[in-house]
C-alpha cells in the first residue's frame, strides 16, 4: 500500500525528541487518573463509577478508530502528536473547571485517540526493522518511567490538593506539546486518496482485514489486547483491594503499587530488547502465560513488601511479552498498511478489551463481590486467554 524507506540506525536527535514529548504527556495521563478517582471519591460517587472513568475512556479510541490511524499516516506524526496534547489539555482543564470527571476524562480519552497510532507510528519511520524492538524497548521504559512517576505524583498530590493536582496536570500536556514541535517532521507516510467519511471507514475495515489475514499481526492484536485490557483492570482493582488485603486506606498506596507494575515492565522491556528479536518472538509466550497465575497468587498476598514483589513480578512478565509483540505488529503494518493504519487497529483491539474485562470488573463491584475474589476472577481470565492464544500459536507454527 505504500513504501517509504527506513533508516539503518537510531537517530539521536529524533529519538530524543519523541521519547521526552511521550514521557510527559504520558505522565500527565497517569497522574490525571488517580486525581480524577480523588475528585469522585471528594464528591462521594459510588465505587463501582471508579472503574466507568476507563469506560469513558476508550469509548473515544473505539468511535475514532476508523480515523485516527489515517490522520497519522496522512499528516506528519509529530503534528499530530502535538494536536492531541492540545485536546488532553482542553480535557484536564475542563475537569478542573468543574465539567464531571467522567465526561471530561473522556474529552482526554479523544486526545489519547489520536496521540497513540502516532507515537507508535512514528518509531518505524524513525529507524529500520533490525533496531524496531530496541526502538520500542526505549519507548516502552521511558513510558514505564512517566507512569511509575505519574501515578505516584498523581496519587500524592490528589491527597493533599485536588485542585492542585489537576492544574499541574494541565501544565503537563502545555509542556508536552511544546515537546512535540522538536519532533523532526516527516514526510507523510500513506497519504488518503479519498477523504469522505465513508471512504476512512472502508480504508479502516480493509485495513482490519489485511492485519487479521496476516497470522503474526492477527497474534499480536490478540495478544496485546488482553494485556492492556488486564493491566487497566487491575489497577481499578488497587484501588479496592488495598484497603481490603493491606488494611490502608489512601489513594497513594495503590498509586505507588501501580507503580510497582511500571517498573516491572521496565525491567521486562529492557530484557526483551536483549533476548528477543522479532524471529524469535514465541520467546515471550511463557512470560504472558504466568501473567494471569501471577495475579491469582496476588489476589492472597496480605503484605505490603510482597505486594510490592508480586506487582513488579507481573509487570516483567508483561514487559517481556508485550515489547515483541508491539513491535511484530508495526513490521507487519509497516510493510503493509501503514504503521499509523496498524497502531490504529491495535488500539480498536485493546480498547474493546478493557471495555469488556474493565466492565466486567464493574459488574462484580457493583453486584458486591469481595475484591480479593474479583482479582482472582480476572486472573483466570487472563491465564485462559494468553493461554489458549499461545497454545494456538504454537501448533499452527508446527
């Protein structure tokens, strides 16, 4: 569908650029998480509208889909990346303002949209497929760095000021997209021919259809979807399982503990990058499966440092298994539809993951069910899925 050629290495200056915009405005995202639960719990919402502030969330990645990845691929990735900045700081501030937190978390949730098909997007234009896992492995640490960060500052300033917390998030994105006009701009990777409506939603579904004929990108879009849609469960599931398991009542804890996730995937990444090449990819399949037996045992730990142990034990897993997978998913797109087109479909993926599994948390939070229970649910559903996935992968490559 289209051609453009790759760089042999790394560029310093690029790199640098896309990796310090990605770090703060991933930042920001993280932070405004855990000060938008703040604000819900100041004004006394029930628990079980902790969890719908996801639900608002993807909603806009779900709706967009058909029309992020193409704005990527049409226009230059760092200009995109600055506009939708430019919309998660409209977002913040209107959640400052007093807009309710779930409707103005989903005005962030469009910005996100259309943020994400291009920082991902832009990594196989910036350098060649030998160094696209490396290149990922330095995204996904920095991004590991800004949400280890994010969520702790996030949860640290919503419990002395809420106020405060959510003016310095605004900020965040200002910085952020400042950041973003030092991105080299890049030629247009896959120009449109047709720009109507109806013609992005054709150009989307032959899109789909392409990347899920191909075996590998149809294993990565499954793959990464349940990761995703774990991750963004449990930390919902923090939430309420501190007070629960830990006897602690603060949103710092669970803050923190999600950080503890962050820098497992950190140090997952980085071995990834060191052990894992795209041919070798099936590599990072044990580490997937023992993502969902890991949370189970978790769901029983009553210590705070084994807590901690676990969580960063479950983030290397998932670092380990999902950089390989990302960055098997943007050669494919890349070769074929277009890295911002392939970014596009992924998020469409995993955002109907954590729609189903974040939804399915909501149900049993708000029919009751006991958190440690709940945690235990969701980690069998996830051995089940990465398991039966791997399975399949295994015997259809035999």
């Amino acid at each position: 569908m289209h051609s453009t050629s790759t760089p042999s290495a790394i560029p310093a200056r690029g790199m640098t650029a896309v990796l310090i915009a990605q770090f703060i405005s991933a930042l920001a995202d993280n932070a405004l998480l855990f000060a938008a639960i703040a604000l819900l719990k100041s004004q006394s919402a029930p628990g079980w509208q902790l969890p719908l502030l996801q639900e608002f969330f993807v909603v806009a990645f779900i709706v967009l889909a058909p029309f992020v990845g193409p704005l990527a691929d049409a226009l230059p990735k760092g200009r995109v990346m600055l506009i939708a900045n430019g919309m998660k700081f409209i977002g913040a501030a209107a959640m400052l303002c007093g807009l309710h937190p779930l409707l103005a978390y989903g005005m962030v949730g469009l910005g996100a949209a259309a943020y994400s098909p291009a920082k991902y997007g832009i990594l196989s234009e910036l350098v060649g497929p030998q160094h696209l896992v490396k290149a990922n492995s330095m995204m996904e640490g920095s991004t590991i760095v800004a949400i280890l960060l994010g969520a702790v500052l996030g949860g640290w300033l919503a419990d002395h000021s809420v106020t405060g917390a959510l003016a310095a998030i605004a900020a965040c994105y200002l910085v952020a997209a400042v950041a973003n006009l030092f991105i080299p701009r890049l030629p247009a990777a896959h120009a449109l021919s047709r720009v109507s409506l109806p013609a992005l939603v054709r150009d989307f579904v032959i899109a789909t259809s392409t990347l899920l004929k191909n075996p590998d990108a149809r294993f990565s879009l499954i793959g990464t979807s349940i990761f995703w849609g774990a991750g963004s469960t449990l930390r919902f599931l923090l939430v309420a399982w501190v007070p629960v398991a830990l006897g602690i009542a603060d949103l710092s804890t669970p803050a923190n503990l999600s950080g503890g996730v962050a820098i497992g995937i950190a140090l997952g990444a980085f071995a990834a990058a060191r052990y894992v090449q795209l041919h070798s990819v099936n590599r990072a399949l044990p580490a997937g499966v023992l993502i969902g037996l890991l949370i189970v045992g978790f769901a029983y730990v009553s210590n705070l440092y084994l807590a901690i142990a676990a969580l960063i034990l479950i983030g290397a897993c998932g670092g380990f298994y999902v950089v390989p997978l990302n960055a098997l998913l943007q050669e494919r797109g890349h070769a074929t539809v277009g890295a911002g087109h392939a970014i596009a479909v992924q998020n469409l993926f995993e955002n109907i993951c954590m729609l189903l599994m974040v939804g399915l948390y909501t149900i049993l939070e708000k029919e009751g069910m006991p958190a440690i229970h709940s945690t235990v649910a969701v980690g069998l559903v996830v051995f089940a899925a990465i398991g039966l996935l791997a399975a399949q992968r295994l015997w259809g490559k035999k």
